[in-house]
C-alpha cells in the first residue's frame, strides 16, 4: 500500500476468461442442484415413499447426491484454476522468450 490509489493500474476484466468463469460457476451451482434431488430421491425411497424401489437402491443415491453436491464441485473448480494458471504461466513464458 505504499502506492496512492491514483498511481495503481486499474483492473480491465478480459471478457473471455469472465465468461469461462460464469459457466465454470454456472455448471458447478446445477451439479450441486442435480446432488440435491438424488438425495431426495435417496431418502424417498429409504423412507418407503416410492414402494417398488428397494431400499439399498436409496442409500447408493444418497451417498452419489451427497458427493455429488461435495466432491464433484471441488474437483471441476479445481480443475479450472489449474487450467487458468497453466495458461497465465505459458502466456508470461511466452513473453520472456519474446523479448531479446
């Protein structure tokens, strides 16, 4: 903080990677929906309120909605950054190797 506000570079988002991140975020918000309802299911069917459907049949859809909703969202978003940060260290390899 030793530069005044004034003398810092302002931030410009890049329209591109904003968009990455909206559907990165948009895809990881249904997941965890779609989580949700299975375990729903799960326990509709654990409860006996769906009665031709055996009851280990809703506790293997608890246990996919439960790490549906917990697993599977952490494992994308990582994915993501790792991705981000591969391509930020190619584009400044990149620029290293540009200039003489």
């Amino acid at each position: 903080m030793s530069e005044p506000i004034d003398d810092q570079p302002e931030y410009v988002p890049d329209p591109e990677k904003e968009k990455q991140a909206k559907a990165v975020h948009f895809t990881v918000s249904i997941i965890r929906l779609l989580g949700v309802v299975l375990v729903m299911l799960g326990l509709a069917i654990v409860l006996d309120r769906l009665p031709p459907v055996p009851s280990p049949a809703g506790y293997v859809l608890i246990i996919l909605g439960l790490a549906q909703m917990w697993v599977a969202p952490v494992w994308i978003i990582r994915k993501y950054v790792r991705a981000r940060v591969a391509e930020e260290a190619m584009a400044k390899a990149a620029e290293g190797t540009d200039q003489p």
